[in-house]
C-alpha cells in the first residue's frame, strides 16, 4: 500500500516536471537566443549635417537587456557657409570653395552603453535601443592648397602653381582652380577634445544571428583650442550635428 501511494507521488511529480520543461522548450528560438549572446559587432556609413563618415561598435554583454558599448568613428566635418566655385579665367578647372583654409576630420574613440528598449515580437519585427557614447575626440586639420597664378611685371599670367591658400594673397582673381587632391597629407595639425553621442537604433533585420540598423541621434565635438575651417568666419570650440546612420553586423553566442 505505501510503495503504491509513493508511486503515485513520484509519477505525480514527474508528470509536473515534464509539462515545465516542454513549456520552456517552445519558448521562441529568438528569444533564447538572445539571451546567449555575448558580443555584438557591426558596421556603419553615417551621414550627419555638416558631411559624412564611417564608424566601428562593439558591444559586450552586461546583462539580457544592457550592454558595454565600444565606438571607433570617423567623419569630415565642412562649413556651413562653403559653397563651390569656379577660378578665374578657365571654366575647365576644377572647382573650389572659396576662403576654405582647411580640411577637418573628426577621430572619435569612446565607450557607452546600449539599451535594449522594444523587443521582436515575431522575426519580421522592429527592435528599437538606446546607444550613447563618449570620449576622446581628435580633430585632424590639413591645410587647403589651390592652383594660382604666376605674373609676370606686367601682371600676365606666365604660369599656375599650387600653393597653400592664403587669404591675405590669394584673392578671387589669382585662383586658377583647386589644387592636387593629396598635398598637404604631411602638413597635418591635430587638436584634441571630446564627445557625445546619443541615438535611438531600430534594428529591422530577419535572421536572430545578423544586425540591420538604422540609427538616428545627435553628436557633440568639444576641443580644447578653436578649430578653423574658413577664413572671414569665427573658428569654433565645439560642432554639434545630428546623424544618420545605417549598420551592418553580427551577433556571437
């Protein structure tokens, strides 16, 4: 009588115990999925107000909804008030932005944080996160170099060689055109400062392991000393631009 009533009990309990595991066994896949992944990686074009870039996250698992964000970036960065033009005396020649003393790229390195906000409900969905970030930020100046004119005493031009621009000699009717695309790569000027990166991120891709994003947000490059790009215009200690930029990645388990 008693091994048939602990008989009853055993069987009882495993009959409980198999209802849960078969429940947790239809669990959606991506679900479970996700809750293994330990890194996510993935690529990125921005385009933002002021130009366009190429950036680099990688995020570490913290826990099922929050992880450690790591973001590499790289941008130019122009002036609101450039504006294209043709030189003096040959419309042949390639155009120039007139007063532009120098080209800007921006080096951004820093850490965040990523927030998962929205979940997927079904593999065709929208998941939505929160990515911040901050750090160090390094302007990358390079002086700008146009095609001018050599005079003779008579003030005919005999010859067009590039030079650096210089606005206190370099006026509209002594510019030729733009100068050689690479000089002035070793005549580079660097000032550092800092960031702040914010975007709202909705991740459309189809398969649980791939990352498809597009992320909208704001930016924020602070520098130490005053960073010049035109001539006749303030230089700045800070730019603030507002992003766009669209992603390609992997997930790790």
């Amino acid at each position: 009588m008693y091994c048939m009533g602990y008989t009853r009990v055993i069987l009882h309990i495993l009959f409980n115990f198999s209802i849960v595991v078969c429940s947790y066994s239809q669990l959606p896949q991506e679900e479970s999925l996700q809750v293994r992944v330990s890194k996510e990686v993935w690529l990125g074009a921005v385009v933002h107000s002021n130009g366009f870039g190429v950036n680099l996250d990688v995020a570490k698992f913290k826990t099922y909804k929050k992880k450690n964000l790591l973001h590499v970036e790289l941008v130019n960065m122009k002036h609101p008030k450039e504006y294209k033009m043709l030189g003096f005396g040959d419309e042949s020649a390639k155009k120039y932005v007139y007063g532009k003393l120098n080209y800007l790229n921006i080096i951004r390195f820093g850490t965040g944080r990523r927030k998962l906000l929205f979940e997927k409900f079904r593999s065709n969905g929208v998941q939505f996160a929160l990515n911040t970030s901050a750090g160090f930020s390094l302007a990358c100046l390079r002086p700008v170099y146009l095609q001018v004119y050599k005079r003779d005493y008579n003030g005919v031009p005999i010859a067009v060689v590039p030079e650096r621009y210089e606005p206190s000699e370099h006026g509209y009717y002594d510019i030729y055109g733009r100068g050689p695309r690479f000089r002035g790569l070793f005549e580079y000027q660097f000032q550092p400062g800092v960031f702040i990166r914010a975007g709202l991120e909705a991740d459309y891709s189809v398969a649980p392991e791939l990352i498809q994003n597009i992320e909208l947000g704001i930016a924020v490059d602070g520098f130490l000393n005053q960073v010049e790009i035109m001539a006749n215009n303030d230089p700045a200690f800070y730019y603030i631009t507002l992003y766009l930029n669209f992603s390609l990645g992997n997930k790790f388990y």
